[in-house]
C-alpha cells in the first residue's frame, strides 16, 4: 500500500522535495541578516542642520539682473492654444 502511494505521487513528493531545498538554498546563502535602515534621531537632526546652514551661507549677486546682457534677453514664450476639454470624469464606463 506505501509502495503503491509512493509510486502514484512521485512526481509531487519530487517537486515538493526541489522546492523545499530551493527555499532552503536560498535562506540560507541569498537572504542575509536584515539590515537596519533606521538612523538614529539626532544624526537626522543633525544632517538637517548641516543642510540648513550650506543653504544660509549662499549669497546671490543682484547686479546680474541690472546688466545689458540681461535686459537683451529675449522671451520666446509660446502660447498654447485652448484645448477641448474631455470628460468630467475619464474613468466612468462609457455610454
């Protein structure tokens, strides 16, 4: 009777048995120990600071905007015309 049962499913016992074993490979060689992606509070703290000061210390010079250089820009705005506008809402079934 084991025999005959053996027999009948040893194609499933066979995936069941190369499944296992992948998942064992890989747990045990791929999947390494978690990683902690938390930093601690003040170290953000910290690095915002920083951010903030690099920010405060930039200067910007005015007198670029009062040059002739400048004031020969040309604007080459193009002007979009208007366009239909579709359904209310997109999503609804059509009729």
């Amino acid at each position: 009777m084991k025999e005959n049962f053996l027999q009948k499913n040893r194609g499933t016992i066979t995936l069941i048995l190369i499944a296992a074993v992948i998942f064992w490979v890989y747990t045990v060689f791929f999947r390494g120990a978690p990683k902690d992606f938390t930093q601690p509070t003040n170290l953000i703290g910290k690095s915002a600071i920083e951010m903030l000061n690099r920010l405060n210390s930039i200067t910007l010079d005015g007198s670029v905007f009062s040059s002739p250089a400048f004031h020969e820009l040309k604007d080459f705005e193009l002007v979009l015309p208007e366009q239909p506008v579709g359904r209310s809402n997109p999503f609804a079934p059509v009729r």
